[in-house]
C-alpha cells in the first residue's frame, strides 16, 4: 500500500545583477534537521530550467535571479531526491 501526499509549493523569484556568479537560490522546507540535498537539487533544477528556456525560447543564460522556494511540508518526510521536478516547473513559471 502506497499513498501520496500533494504538497504546495511557493516561488518567487527576482533580478539580481549579472555580474552575480551564480543565481541566488534559497530553500524554505520547515524540517527539523536541514539538509543540503534540497539546495543541490534546487540549484540542479535552476539550471536545468533555465537551458530549457535558452534552447526553446532563446532567454538569455546571463541574466541572474534570486529564486526562493518555499515548501508546506508540515508532517511530511522527504528523501531530499523527490523535488526536482518541481523546483523546474517552479523556475519556468516564474
């Protein structure tokens, strides 16, 4: 028996200057112990949305945001790989 568990996802996201190395991406997930594994795929899926959108649509790949991902995960568990997907759509959107 499996069962599944919709959470909401929150993104804004704003322009930082283009002289920024990376885009700033920070990870709201009220968990008790935080872990690393939620900013890697976030920054993963950044970057993977963002070619995405250079390839179909020709947006430039210089311009630089600050993403902020916010997670409802009130008593849910997570294995730090289940995210990715919608941390992309997420970018995309905004």
């Amino acid at each position: 028996h499996s069962s599944v568990l919709l959470l909401n996802l929150y993104v804004t996201a704003d322009r930082i200057s283009s002289k920024a190395e990376d885009d700033d991406i920070v990870v709201r997930n009220p968990v008790e112990e935080p872990d690393d594994r939620f900013l890697a795929q976030a920054r993963e899926s950044v970057k993977a949305a963002k070619k995405y959108l250079f390839e179909k649509y020709s947006l430039s790949l210089n311009k630089k945001y600050r993403f902020d991902f916010a997670l409802d995960s009130t008593g849910a568990l997570f294995t730090g790989n289940s995210l990715g997907v919608a941390f992309a759509i997420g970018a995309i959107a905004i």
